[in-house]
C-alpha cells in the first residue's frame, strides 16, 4: 500500500478542485452534503481511473 502513495494525492488534488468548482457554482446548497458529495465522487473517480490505467 506505500508504493502506492501518489493516488492519496491526486484524490486530494481532485477533491480541493470539485470542491472549488462546486462552491462557486452552489449546486449543492448544503455545506455537509456538499463535503461529502466531493469526498465520495473524487475518491470513485481516482479510483476508477487507477484501475482503468494500471498494467495489474
């Protein structure tokens, strides 16, 4: 699991940038259903995208 260290990043990455993006559009009004919508779609998104792109 530690050599696979560069995805934490870039799910954080995508995360600060969904987050910004949806805070300035305001799609979703609430701040918790807002925080969660982000954690939950960039986490499935760098995931998918990891298993979709390594040679495993």
């Amino acid at each position: 699991m530690s050599e696979h260290w560069y995805i934490y990043i870039a799910i954080a990455a995508v995360a600060y940038l969904l987050s910004w993006v949806l805070d300035k559009t305001k799609i979703i009004k609430s701040k918790p259903l807002r925080i969660l919508s982000v954690l939950l779609i960039s986490t499935l998104l760098c995931y998918l995208t990891y298993d979709l792109l390594s040679p495993e």
